[in-house]
C-alpha cells in the first residue's frame, strides 16, 4: 500500500504506485483490534495495511482507502466502528442488499441495522430509536438519505463513530458508475468536522482517485493504495464463435454447480441466454433494469442464498455483491471500459480460491462499441472519454503479452507476468499483416472511390475473397482492381485481422450500419512506414454434447484436497445449505468455502481445535461447533 503525506495531498493527483499485494497476511495491529478481529471474524492476523488504517482511523483521522475486490475493505471500518465510542455510519449506494450486509454482520455478532426506504414508518422508528440509545455498532444509509436535512438533524443527536463512504468512486463525474448524490457527501466535513470520514473502493484511477480527494473533500485524508492484483482469478479472453456453446463448455468443464454471474450488453441478450442456459441443464436466472422490481429481488436473494446458481444480467447488477463464492464471470459482451471490466470481474472469488475471469470477444462487439458511441447524446467531452475508455478495453483484449500485467498498469501499477492469463498460459503466434492491411485498406478505398457506396464487414471481406454475392454482381465488385486479392486468407481469418485493425484505429467502423473506412492511423500502414504485426487467434473449444454435473470435477475451491477430502467438503457444503435454509440467510453467512477448506484441512476433533481455523469467530464456534464436529465425525 502507499500513503499520501499530507502535505502532498491538496490539489494533487494522488500517487497509485503499490506496494506489495494486500493478500499477503502481516501480524501488525494494535492488540484491540487483533482482540477485535479474532473474536469476531475469527483470524489471526490483518492483511497488507489493514492494522495501520484500522489504527488511524479509530484514533481519529480521515483516510481514502484503495483496495481490491476481496482485499478486506469493510474490516478497515468495520473494526473502528467497535473500538470507537458510537455508531458507525456506512453509505451505501445498494439499498437492495443492505437487509443481507447487515444480516452477514449479525452473524458474527456485530451489531447492525439500515435504514431505507424499504422499511415500514414503525420499523424506521425503531432504528433510529437504537441509533440514539448507542445500540448499533454500524448503520447503512444511502447518500440520498444521508444528505436530508431531517437525518442530519437525527445524526447531530446521535453519537456518531465514524462515516464510511463505500464505493467511493461513485463519486467521480467521468467515472463508469457516477451518482448525483454521492456528490452532496461533501457536506460532512463542515457538519461534522471531528468525526473521522473513510472513503472506499476497489475501482479508481489516477484521475478517479483524485476526484475522490476533491469531490469529498478529504484534501487531508492519509491515502492507502493497495496493488489491485487479484492472483486467485485466472483473466482469459476468448475470440467469440458461438458464444453460448463457449460458455456452456465453460460451466460443465469447470465450475459444475458451482456460482457464477454472467454478464450480457441487452436486456434482451440477458433474457435469451438465461433461457438457454437453463434449457441446457444450469440453473440460472435472469437480471435487469425491465424486470419486475419484486422479481429483481427475487432473484438477487435466490442468487446469494443458494449454491450453484448462475445469474444472468446487465451491468445493473452485481456492485455491492458480497457472495464471496462466485466461482466464475463470464462476458458474452465487450464491457465499456476497464474500470468496469475490473469490478465486474472483480465479483469472481472475493474468497480468495481459484476463480475465472471469462470473456468471449468478436469483431461484432467493436463494431457496436464505436457505433453506441458516435450516436449518443452525451456532449463530445462524453464521447472522447467513452473513446477513451474502449480504447483502453480493447487494448487489454488485444494483447500478446500477459494480460494481468496490462490490466495492472492500466491502474498505475506495474507487475511481472502472472503466469496465470490465458496470454501467458498459452502465448499466442504473432505474424507480419502488413500487406493484409496494405490490402484490406486498398479495398475499402476503391470501393469507395470506383462505386460511390460504403459497405460493411461482410461485403468488403467477400471482395477481398473473391467470394459473388447479389450486392456484388450489382455492384460489379469483380471488376475492381481488389477482387479476390486476399483469397489466400479466410473468411474467419479476415475478421481476426479486421478486428484487430479497428481495435488499433488503423479501420473505423462508422455510422448506423458500422460503414468500414480507412482510420486515423491508415496512412503510414498503406505508406509502408509501420510493420503491422498481429495475434493469430486461438481456436475456440467446442462444447461437449452433455452435462457432466457436478461429477465432472470438484469444485475450484476444493481443487487443491484430495478426493476424499472433496467428498467431506461436499458434506459440508450441505450441511451448510440446509442450516442457511432454516435461517433464511445465505449460506456463505455461515461458513465462506475458504473456511471450509480450513476445517476439512486441519481436521479438528474438538470445538477447541475448530475455534483455531480462520473464519471462525465466537458466535460461529458456539453456534455450529458441534454440528461441523458431527458431520466431520460422520464423514
């Protein structure tokens, strides 16, 4: 992590460079909140700067707070808000899953309330009543709430231990997930000036980052900037044929029954692949703005309480999601930018066990890309930023070196190859398109020129080929100059190279239907004053013709016991399903699968021994102790 002096914070862009990984386990803390950690949460020792943020704000002070999905950021104020005198206050953009983050914190013990809008004027009542009587260790509250004049007159009563601001970066004007109202946060430094404010999140820029310290005004907060590397998920990026069958080979081959989100542009493409998924045996459910508000939660409650379930959205859903077994994310469309990419990957094993970052990426998605953006109606500073962004994206897709490394640097970080990307597993073969280039280039600019029209992928790559279709044979194409001149190459083949000619601006996609035109970087192409080198695409899998199951291979978590182990961590796994249905909580409330791996691993035969495996706090050993025991025994 790095630290921002004081003197250096004011109208600086704060510095992103990162020290070594936060997953990395340090034994520094104050005993308070050593005691804190290992009665409640049930481990033995912070992680990264936990111990050192946890300290400076419990003795006061303000702190911007960078950390990676899974890092352990609500530890940070979590902790503080038991060893400081009061309530702390968290703000929350996620009124729909406040009712399960408070749920999980009970479950250690913590306690914890939310007031929203989904509460009844008595149960509001209620809340506030423990506010005031200083019996709430933690209270969520969205921004739009925060900021009314009757809540601040109901905090100024109350005796208020800190303000945690999470996903902090809601707060950035150009960011990808801007909201009004964090801006009007702003107000806590005059209101409540003594009181220590924290702002979080797992997904900031330099400029991001910078907003954060204005916009909050948090000009003399100590900075911690954990590195973003989360070694445990595994970055592929597939070229797309057939997607679904892709994904379905995914599923079935790897993580059989196992959770997972996936991730499409449409409404429409949610609701289609949702339907395909379940016809083809997986148990998956649609999410997304059009639905139903009732059928939202529905879903979004089925997905955190049951194991093995997939669900199927649009990028309105998953922020604030604290399932920490999702064993997999899939994109079966290209994300708009980085920051998004990253904290919706990011949502893949925030356990800490092995875990997929998948994405399948075709010509298609840059052609779509390039149009939304030229047809909106944001102002030309929107649409240079949304430029920006996808340029970013596709930069990352396009790579031939390792991709975590790319993504990393994208942050402001800089790292070795991970050894774990699907570009360092399996290197790819780069070759000379130069005259590929030379030669698609040519074509677009006599079909420009010679016939006076504009035409699509399809149509300029069937010129190149050689290949008559009706538009052809009105157009007369083959008696241009550039008819069948890339014959040598296929049909996949010239996608593969146009994709990659777009990505890099040498091609431009223009217009309502994607009209292909020679792009800003065309000229020194056709001048022969650049090599254009390219990656070869790897062939995409094929999907198995069956289900294996869950029988067609343990679970990622599990990877690392033996067989026999698997079948006790199987056991387990339903016995915590059966005690989180009777509680009607969710099943990692109970025990995370890391936790699980611990017990079936250290293999204790008394409540004593089971209290030293990690995760295990207090309430949880008194709790459960002696079923795990039974089931331990039984198995």
């Amino acid at each position: 992590m790095h630290e921002l002096p004081v003197e250096d914070a004011p109208g600086a862009a704060p510095p992103v460079a990162a020290a070594p990984s936060a997953l990395e386990p340090t034994p520094a803390g104050s005993s308070r909140a050593l005691e804190v950690l290992s009665r409640v949460f049930g481990y033995d020792s912070f992680r990264g700067e936990q111990a050192q943020i946890i300290d400076h704000v419990v003795d006061g002070g303000d702190a911007v707070v960078l950390m990676p999905t899974g890092g352990g950021k609500s530890l940070c104020y979590q902790i503080p808000a038991m060893l400081r005198e009061g309530t702390g206050i968290v703000i929350s953009p996620l009124i729909a899953l406040m009712a399960d983050q408070v749920a999980a914190l009970e479950a250690n013990g913590i306690r914890a309330a939310f007031l929203n809008s989904s509460l009844e004027p008595h149960e509001a009542q209620a809340v506030e009543q423990q506010l005031l009587a200083g019996e709430l260790d933690l209270l969520y509250m969205a921004p739009e709430r925060l900021v009314l004049h009757r809540t601040a007159q109901l905090l100024q009563r109350a005796r208020i231990a800190l303000f945690a601001i999470d996903e902090a970066h809601c707060v950035a004007q150009w960011g990808h997930d801007f909201r009004p109202d964090y801006l009007g946060l702003s107000v806590l430094a005059e209101t409540f000036p003594s009181v220590p404010r924290i702002a979080l999140t797992a997904t900031a820029t330099r400029e991001t980052h910078s907003e954060i310290t204005e916009n909050l005004r948090l000009d003399h907060a100590r900075h911690f900037v954990s590195s973003f590397d989360r070694p445990n998920i595994q970055y592929r990026i597939d070229p797309k044929a057939a997607a679904r069958d892709q994904l379905l080979r995914l599923i079935r081959t790897e993580h059989p029954g196992e959770a997972g989100i996936v991730y499409c542009l449409s409404r429409r493409g949610v609701e289609q692949t949702a339907s395909w998924l379940v016809d083809h045996g997986v148990a998956a459910l649609p999410y997304h703005a059009g639905l139903d508000s009732a059928v939202r939660h529905e879903h979004q409650e089925r997905f955190l309480r049951e194991d093995g379930l997939v669900i199927v959205a649009t990028i309105a859903f998953g922020m604030g999601i604290d399932k920490p077994d999702v064993r997999f994310v899939a994109h079966l469309d290209l994300p708009k930018s980085i920051e998004g990419y990253y904290q919706e990957t990011g949502r893949a094993g925030r356990d800490g066990q092995p875990s997929t970052a998948w994405m399948a990426y075709g010509l298609g998605d840059v052609v779509n890309q390039r149009r939304f953006i030229d047809q909106s109606e944001g102002g030309e500073q929107f649409k240079r930023n949304a430029r920006s962004h996808l340029d970013a994206m596709l930069a990352l897709c396009e790579t031939v070196s390792c991709r975590r490394v790319q993504l990393l640097r994208y942050f402001g970080q800089e790292s070795e190859a991970c050894g774990n990307c699907d570009i360092c597993l399996t290197p790819p073969t780069t070759w000379d398109a130069t005259v590929p280039a030379q030669k698609l280039l040519s074509a677009l600019i006599r079909l420009d020129r010679e016939r006076d029209q504009q035409f699509g992928s399809g149509q300029v790559i069937d010129v190149l080929r050689g290949k008559d279709n009706e538009r052809s044979s009105q157009s007369r194409h083959h008696e241009l100059s550039v008819w069948g001149i890339g014959e040598d190459l296929s049909e996949r083949e010239w996608r593969t190279v146009l994709r990659q000619l777009i990505a890099r601006r040498i091609v431009e996609a223009v217009g309502e239907y994607g009209v292909l035109v020679p792009g800003e970087d065309a000229g020194p192409v056709l001048r022969s004053e650049v090599t254009v080198e390219l990656a070869v695409d790897r062939a995409p899998a094929k999907a198995p013709r069956s289900s294996r199951g869950r029988s067609g291979g343990p679970s990622r978590a599990a990877a690392s016991l033996e067989p026999a182990q698997q079948e006790v961590f199987e056991k387990l796994r339903g016995w915590r399903s059966s005690i989180a249905k009777e509680k009607q909580i969710a099943p990692y409330m109970v025990f995370s699968d890391a936790t699980l791996v611990g017990i079936i691993e250290q293999r204790p035969t008394s409540v004593e021994q089971l209290g030293g495996v990690s995760g295990v706090g207090a309430k949880k050993l008194a709790e459960y102790g002696e079923d795990v025991l039974e089931v331990l025994a039984e198995a």
